[in-house]
C-alpha cells in the first residue's frame, strides 16, 4: 500500500514538474525579427518588406531637408492565389505621394519598389516618392505612411531611412588616426 502510494505521488510530481518546465519563461528567441534595416507590415495576403527611405545622401549631415523629396524603397509580396492592386499611398509628412510604374500584384509574385529597377526589367517595378516632406528626417527618425490595396486593404508602415552604403568614415580614419 505505501509502495502504491509512493508511487502515485512520485508520478504526480513528475506530472506536475512536467506541466509546468515552459511555464513563465522568457526565451530570447520568442521576438526576434529579421536583421534587416527596414519595417515589415502584413495586411491579410500581402506581405511588406524592407521598406525604408533611400539614404539622403546628397545633403551633410545626412537628411531629407523639409521641402525635399525622398525616395521609397520595399518589396510588395502577394502571398495569395489572387491578384490584388496597391490602389494608393499617403503620408501625412509629404504634400503628395508620386507613384509611378506597375501597380498589379498578381498572385505569388512580388512588387519591387525603388528608384532603379531590379533585374534587368525582369520583375515587377515601381517608384514611389514622398515629394514635399512637412518636416526634417535624419537617420534614426521614421516616416509613416498608410498603403491601400484594392482587396487587401490599409497597411500602416514606418519607414526609416536606409543605412549608407559606404561605411562612416570618422576624422581619425581620415587622418590616419586610430
């Protein structure tokens, strides 16, 4: 009897130490995102990404002066098996959205947004600027803007600006300082 009794009690701790091991922990992989610099945004089927501003880099320091316009770069990912239409962007932070080239994004292909386009005219392309900024935008600072799609709907995304292609040079690199 206390053998049964043992081992009813070892069997229902084991249960309980079981039940509980993932109870209350924190692991570190449970928000991780891509290493990547721009934002990601889904909305239904349509999957944003990489969506940044094109690096200012024209004006030092580095920024989109206000008044100024900025190019918008980003892949437009159709995960569904219909065709669906970015209809419209628009920014509160720009006086007008220019969007020039396709608009269609069929099913299972990808819309590729940026200033020069990708694969030799292979892919699906447009270009998309915020003409007329309402304020200054230096790196570490984000635009947001709302993208409409005709079946998918509103997508909100904030848009920080691209990373250098060149790496900083500080006065010391070029003096030949350490």
């Amino acid at each position: 009897m206390k053998r049964r009794m043992l081992g009813s009690v070892i069997g229902l701790g084991a249960a309980l130490l079981i039940a509980g091991c993932g109870a209350g922990q924190i692991t570190q992989t449970d928000r991780q995102v891509a290493a990547i610099d721009g934002a990601s945004v889904d909305v239904r089927d349509i999957a944003i990404r990489n969506a940044e501003l094109a690096f200012p880099g024209d004006v030092q320091p580095p920024a989109y002066l206000q008044g100024s316009d900025a190019e918008v770069l980003m892949s437009i990912v159709n995960r569904s098996g219909t065709n669906d239409e970015l209809v419209s962007i628009e920014s509160d932070e720009a006086a007008n959205v220019s969007v020039q080239g396709d608009r269609e994004v069929p099913a299972g292909t990808a819309l590729n947004v940026g200033p020069t386009e990708p694969g030799a005219g292979r892919q699906l392309h447009a270009q998309v600027t915020l003409e007329g900024l309402t304020r200054e935008v230096r790196p570490g600072q984000t635009v947001k803007v709302t993208l409409t799609f005709r079946d998918a709907g509103d997508a909100s995304v904030e848009l920080p600006i691209k990373a250098p292609a060149e790496p900083r040079v500080s006065e010391h690199d070029e003096e030949g300082g350490h």
